[in-house]
C-alpha cells in the first residue's frame, strides 16, 4: 500500500525526468560517437575520434581555463558568501528571514538582465568609471569588462546566493553551546572559528563550492556577456559546435566530458555530506 | 573553611526584566552547592555570569578574593558543563577531552597522559576514538563532565547535569558527581530545577526565585524549615492548611485547632504546613487533628500516598502511610480517615 503511494507520487516527476531529461543525454551520448558529415551532417558510422578530440591540447587548454574560472568563482562565492551567511546566522532569529530574502532577492529578476547591468557598471564610459573621474581620478583606469576578472565576477554575483543558503544550513543549526564550549575550555575566538565552527560547518560550504564550480563551468552567457568573446569557456565551445560550426557529434563529445566531471564532483559531495558530523544537538534549555 | 567564590549584589537586567536581582553568596572550598528554582528563577542565567557568558548589570563576583565580573570566559580558571553538553561533533572523545589542555598549550605527553588518566576514572578508556554521535546520553554526559574536569579548575559550574537522563541513571549519576567531586576536591555549582537532584547531592542549597535569593541552607534545614511558603511547598511535597488567626490561636476552615508555634512579627493571613510523612494514623494521640473522606489512593511501592479531601483545605490532604501499615488496614475511596500531627512538625508562613 505504502509502496504503491510512493510509486503514484513519484511518477510524475520521474516521466518527466526520463523523457526530457535522461532520453536527451542518452542520445547526445549516442551522438557523441559517430562520425561528423563533410558539410555538417551526420555520418552514423561508429568512432572514439570525437573523445580524442577533447583531449587535443586546444581544446584541453579551454578546458583547463573553464576549471580555474569556476574554481576561482566558486572559492571567491564561498569565502564571501560563508562570511555572509555567518552574519545572518549570528543575527536575532526574528531577522534572519528577512536577511536571507534579501540574500536571495536578485534571483528575482532575470539573468540576462542581471548580466547586462555589469557591462553597464564597468564599460569604458560606465557608472564606475564615472564615479572615479568625479572623484576626481583622471589617471588610466584599467580595461574592467571583456577581462577574466570581469566573468568571475559575474560568476561570483550570479552563484553567490546559492553559496549563503547553503552555508546558512548548517551555521543555524549549530547548537551556540557548543561554541559557548570552546570559549569556556580556553579558546580565544579566532582558535574557536577555526577549530570548532568551521569544521562543523564545512559541509554547507563545500555543497556551496560544488554548486558554484558545476554551474560556472558549463556557463556561456557571462563569459560571452562580460568576457566579450575574449577567451572562450566550455559552455561556449559546446554552443559553438552546435550552432556554428555544426559539428554535432564533437559537441556532444565535449558535454558528456563536461557531464562526467560534474556527476564526480556531485558524487564527491554527497559522499562527503553523509560521512560529516552535522553538529546538531539539543538547542533548548530548561531556564531563563 | 575557606570563602572561594563571592557574590556581591550581583544584577542582571534584560532590559526591564530583572533576571538576578541583587544576590549575594559565598560559596566555600570544596563545597558541593546546588543553585535551585524553577523556570525563569535566574538560576542558568547566575551559572552563566560564572561563566562569563553574560556580562553583570551591577555588583561583583569575587574568585580567592579577585574581581573576575570583567574576566572572560577563556581567561576563567572556572569550567562549566552545559545542559546540552556541548560535545565537539567532529572530534572523538579523546580529542573533545585534550581540547582544554591544548589551549593551555600544554606539551603533548602531558596533555595525552592527563587525558588517559581522566578517561580511567570515567571508565570510558574504550571509547576514547568514538564521535559523540555514538555514545549513549550517559556516556555523552561523563565525557562533557571530563572534558571540563581535566582542566582542574578552581571552581566547576553544572547546568542541569543530569536533565537529560533517565531516572534510574539519574540516581546513580547523583552519586557517581558527589564521589568526584570528592575525588577532585574541586568546588561544584550545580543548577537544577529538581529539587529531589539538589537535596540528595548538594552541601547547601540556595533557592531561587524570580531572580531573587530566598533562602540558602543545608538540605535538611531547607526541608524541615522553609524560608516562606514558596520554598515550603517548592522542596518536596508540603500540605498547606489556611488558618485564622485569634491572637495565639490559630483555627482551621472547618473550626479545629492547629498549635504551633508562630514565628515572631508574622501578621496578615497566615497558613499552617506539614510534610506528609509527618502525618499520623494514630491521630488521637497527636495535638493536632484533622479528618476527611479518602479521595484516592497512589501506591508507591515504598508508600502509600493517601490524599484526603477535607474541608479544611482547598487542596486534599496527602498523607504518606509505609507500606507496613498500608498492609495492615485497607484504604478504600471514600472512607473517612483521622490523621494527627504534632505541634513541632508544625510551620506557619505567611499565605
């Protein structure tokens, strides 16, 4: 009985996921081993040509590059973000759904739109640069948008969100005794961030990492947006081998890579989720 | 013996709730002290001032002589075991223990050697690699009360040490922290809303109520004579009998006679208490008297306890007959039951 409820609640989804999620992925993965045709087609004729591919030194490098970007993103989302989330969670209980809405608050608006409000904020002519020269700065300034550091910005602003509730999880669970403990055996409170409360918490933030890093690096619109095609990412190669250059199976190639590296980082988190010690322990207290 | 801990006038406000309002307290060395009252007395909040967790509103906390009110919590030779226990989650239970000792920063032989020593008297030496998620609540317990023991600190605070075990632990608990303490020779502050807990454990007890010391004595001072009614029928079970009052003599409701003797200047209403035990079935015996109608019978085991409704008293009356004597007649609900009392079991208190 049990069991047939379950089954009828959770075959919605799961039709959903099969036909438009797993079917897709299956036939770009079938895609992926045949052979491109000579004026873009495709020549059903079985091949690892598309795989090698990837591995070539040109197309490593772009890969290579996507992984520092979104590395790069994804430490700079977690280390602002944890501090943020830290913030929040320390604030009165009454507060903190506020802070957190505000957190969560840009989602709300789209994020192309997002996107274009930075150019608009660091182009040559833009409201930055604007400010400093009527601040009275009329030096240099250097070229901000259509840089590396213009995309992770991007990236970091995008993510950033995500990176706070999940290191908010945990830092608002955390039973305040338990670092009330650590001041009270001795500790200063630098030595109980770092000894106590951090470990603990660890696990948001590594779910946070991991969220930044797989969705920064299979991204195309801010390194097209705010990168100005300067360097390309793999989100952009894939868009390219599909529609420009026409070369199918080599795109399909490049995302079941990509695919692959995420479903081990994803892997490699819920793993490390489960082994952690959540710190969650009996918060009430008998007095006033 | 020696004074180690003072409270001078201690205050804390939360904005304009008086959570300690003006205690004052020495506290000996060596001694096992228990703070008792109930939700919202101020007891945690007092611990917590000990601590250094709450900053004073006003007055002083003296340790051998030396003002700590402004001292905090890391730089207090004061340790403190919390309600929650507060055990690190990542950290093994030898490594939740040596934490303390690392601060000191203590080398490392002294600091594994004080650990082993400490998991011996707490018999958990086989556990020491296990997280606290794999301890059961009694065993989470004695690895709190070690990892603030092994510290040695001048004066250990308890937060309701025993609250989350269950009751036939709980005694052996009781006895197992009176035998470490006596072991460590180290001065406890226990806080805890159980009487029961504070009267079996503690060398005196004070007792707290909305943020106010009522009154501060050893357990059977407490007991046999409360400061007021409040602490009267606070600590244990008390039967409080309204009485009017002719000068010297005192009358129940339903007109029978109460001797006792009434403390100095006591005016306005007043009550009459006596502890159930002190109850008599031999009632023609005793100076004072009272009968009623058998309401209901609770067994015991040890007791029984027989409640009387009389018109003397809002309340019944509870009576707690041994098993002796329960065997020897029968108690049935409605039955009509004598029971006497004598004048020096007899308190008054204000109403």
């Amino acid at each position: 009985m049990q069991d047939r409820k379950t089954l009828i609640l959770i075959a919605p989804a799961f039709a959903w996921l099969t036909a438009f999620m797993v079917v897709p992925c299956l036939l770009i993965l079938a895609l992926a081993f045949f052979r491109r045709g000579i004026y873009g087609g495709i020549d059903y004729e079985f091949t690892f040509e598309n795989f090698g591919m990837v591995f070539d030194p040109l197309y490593a490098r772009i890969f290579l590059k996507s992984a520092w970007i979104a590395g790069l993103a994804a430490l700079i989302a977690s280390v602002v973000g944890y501090a943020a989330a830290y913030a929040i969670a320390s604030m009165p209980r009454h507060r903190q759904p506020a802070l957190l809405f505000f957190a969560i608050l840009p989602f709300w608006s789209n994020y192309l739109v997002r996107t274009y409000a930075w150019i608009v904020l660091l182009n040559r002519e833009g409201l930055i640069v604007g400010i400093a020269r009527a601040l009275g700065f009329d030096g240099e300034l250097p070229q901000m948008l259509y840089t590396e550091g213009a995309v992770v910005l991007g990236l970091v602003y995008n993510y950033l969100p995500f990176v706070i509730l999940a290191a908010y999880a945990p830092l608002s669970r955390l039973n305040p005794e338990i670092a009330e403990a650590s001041r009270d055996l001795g500790a200063g409170g630098w030595t109980t961030f770092r000894r106590v409360i951090l470990p603990i918490t660890l696990p948001g933030v590594a779910t946070g990492f991991i969220f930044v890093f797989v969705l920064s690096i299979g991204n195309f619109v801010t390194p097209a947006l705010l990168g100005g095609g300067q360097f390309q990412m793999i989100g952009n190669l894939v868009y390219a081998q599909f529609l420009t250059a026409n070369d199918w199976p080599f795109g399909s190639a490049l995302s079941m890579v990509l695919i692959a590296v995420m479903l081990v980082l994803l892997t490699l988190q819920t793993y490390a989720n489960e082994h952690a010690s959540t710190g969650r322990q009996s918060t009430e207290r008998a007095d006033g | 013996m020696t004074t180690l801990l003072s409270l001078r006038h201690v205050e804390k406000h939360f904005g304009h709730v008086r959570a300690v309002n003006g205690v004052s307290l020495d506290i000996r060395q060596n001694e096992f002290f228990a703070l008792l009252g109930a939700s919202g007395s101020g007891k945690t909040t007092l611990l917590r001032m000990l601590a250094g967790f709450e900053a004073l509103s006003g007055g002083q906390i003296l340790l051998n002589g030396k003002d700590i009110s402004h001292v905090p919590p890391n730089h207090r030779p004061v340790n403190l075991m919390f309600q929650s226990y507060a055990l690190f989650p990542h950290m093994s239970v030898a490594q939740n223990i040596a934490y303390g000792l690392e601060m000191e920063k203590l080398p490392r032989t002294e600091i594994r050697q004080r650990v082993d020593e400490i998991l011996a008297t707490i018999q958990l030496s086989a556990l020491a690699s296990r997280k606290p998620e794999q301890l059961s609540g009694g065993q989470r317990q004695r690895v709190a009360l070690a990892r603030a023991l092994v510290k040695r600190p001048q004066l250990l605070l308890l937060d309701e040490p025993l609250g989350a075990l269950d009751k036939k632990l709980r005694g052996e608990m009781q006895l197992e922290l009176k035998r470490i303490q006596h072991q460590f020779g180290i001065t406890f502050i226990i806080v805890t809303h159980d009487q029961e807990e504070a009267l079996v454990m503690a060398d005196r007890i004070a007792i707290l109520q909305h943020g106010e010391l009522l009154q501060c004595a050893p357990p059977r001072e407490v007991y046999e004579h409360p400061a007021n009614r409040f602490a009267a029928e606070f600590i244990g079970v008390m039967n409080v009998i309204p009485v009017a009052r002719d000068g010297a003599k005192l009358t129940a409701a339903e007109g029978s006679l109460i001797r006792a003797d009434i403390p100095d200047g006591m005016g306005g209403d007043l009550v009459a208490a006596v502890r159930p035990e002190r109850l008599r079935l031999d009632a023609h015996a005793c100076e004072n008297r009272l009968s009623g109608r058998i309401l209901a019978t609770a067994y015991h085991g040890l007791d029984l306890q027989v409640h009387i409704e009389t018109p003397a008293m809002p309340k019944p009356l509870i009576c707690r007959v041994t098993a002796d004597a329960a065997e020897a007649r029968s108690f049935r609900t409605g039955d009509v039951l004598s029971l006497g009392w004598s004048r020096a079991d007899t308190r008054i208190f204000a109403a």
